[in-house]
C-alpha cells in the first residue's frame, strides 16, 4: 500500500497527450476525399474515437473486456459508413486505416503537460497515470514527449479487465493508496483529466477532482457537476490543485 500524502493520477490519452497528430493524420491521408463527400476530417476523428470509447465501455460493462486498440481499428469502415459514405470498402482502404491508426501510437503530449507534471513533483506529488490504453503504447507517449514515468506509476484498464468510467476501475487505486470513499475529500489524492466523465466518475469513487478544460472546452457542470479544481490549462490546473493541498 502506498502513504496517502499528495499523490495524483492522471488519464493519458486527450489529458497529457494530444489528439492533434491522429487528425493531421485523416486530414493528409483522407482529407480531400473526405470534404468531397462534405465530411469535416476532424469530425470524422473525433466521431470514431468516442464511438471506439462506447463499444470498449459496453463491452467491459457486458463482460467481454477487450483492449481499446482492439475495438478501434474495426469501426473504421462503420464510422464512414454513418458519415454518409454509401461504400466504405471502396472510398478507403485497410493502408488508409493502418496509416491513421498508426499516427494514433505517435500522439505527443500536449503543451504545459510537461510544466504540469514537473510543477507537481516540485510541490511533493508522485504522480501516476491510469489509462484505458496498452501500457507500452502510453509508455511511448511519455517517453517521447520528455516526462520520465516510472513503470509502476503507468497503469492500465486492461490490467483488471475492467474500462473506465466504472468505479471498479477506480477504486483499487484508492485503495492503495489506503483512502475510503469520503466524497472527494478530506486528502490530497487527486485524480486529474480533461474528461469531465472521467474526472466526475473519479470523484464519486473518493478521489478529488481536478478537470482542464483544453480538450472539451464546455464542461457541462449541469450533467457532471463542479470539480474540486477547474482549470482551462494544465500548468494552471496542477498550481491550484497544489494550492488546494495545502
């Protein structure tokens, strides 16, 4: 069990690491047949990453984990398909997919990640990432983009075979870092995404809350509700997240 002092954990993908370079990827590869067909590219992106997140979240919650990367690539040919693309199989190609996808293993961290986690550290946190993604993969991302992550501070959902946002996800991290559910207070365990799904489903489960508004800019208090800690950078949100620890 790990002392819990000041220890924060944070989503990976589209928290830390950016999704930029997965869209620049559709753009160069399929971006002028896309806009032929009157289909925005990076709307496309971002239709098939959240319809990969729900087939991945129904498919743990049914009993049938299977890793994200897994459920991924096969929805590319449907998601054209909703996006109005009367043949898929024709307009694209299994190298057009495996081009985009791999971009996908290449996503760089976002700006202020780096400042965000050092900040951190410096205040006294240790900090650990949980990600619905393969260890290795995540890895890369951290080890490219310059953050030294300790191997046995990078966990995975595949791990247990459960997906987030369900609190089984969750819960063993508190529980090694010796914290009972309090609402989300009372300790300085932290669980910090630009997820607002993520970082309220944290938060029910005992962790405080720290959400950055980068990724999704509206965070829809009305549904998820107000975090411990909101902020629209993540430098900004690792200084008040230190300032609330004191």
């Amino acid at each position: 069990m790990v002392k819990a002092e000041k220890q924060i954990v944070f989503d990976v993908v589209g928290t830390l690491v950016s999704y930029d370079y997965f869209f620049e990827a559709i753009e160069s590869r399929l971006g002028e047949k896309l806009r032929a067909e009157c289909i925005k590219p990076k709307l496309l992106g971002f239709a098939w990453m959240e319809a990969a997140e729900r087939e991945y979240t129904y498919l743990s919650i049914s009993g049938k984990y299977t890793v994200f990367f897994d459920v991924f690539g096969p929805l590319f040919y449907r998601m054209l398909w909703m996006a109005g693309v009367q043949e898929p199989r024709k307009f694209a190609t299994d190298e057009d997919r495996d081009y985009i996808l791999a971009a996908y293993r290449q996503l760089k961290l976002r700006p202020g990640a780096v400042e965000c986690v050092q900040k951190l550290r410096a205040a006294g946190f240790t900090v650990w990432a949980f990600t619905a993604g393969d260890i290795a993969r995540v890895g890369a991302y951290f080890k490219s983009g310059g953050i030294e992550m300790p191997a046995e501070n990078l966990l995975s959902c595949d791990t247990l075979g459960v997906g987030k946002p369900a609190s089984d996800a969750y819960r063993p991290l508190l529980e090694q870092f010796g914290v009972e559910k309090s609402g989300g207070i009372g300790h300085s365990v932290w669980f910090g995404a630009a997820h607002m799904w993520d970082v309220s489903a944290a938060k029910r489960t005992g962790f405080r809350g720290a959400y950055c508004s980068i990724w999704e800019n509206e965070p829809c208090v009305e549904l998820f509700g107000k975090m411990d800690v909101m902020a629209p950078t993540l430098p900004e949100m690792a200084d008040q997240v230190i300032a609330a620890s004191q």
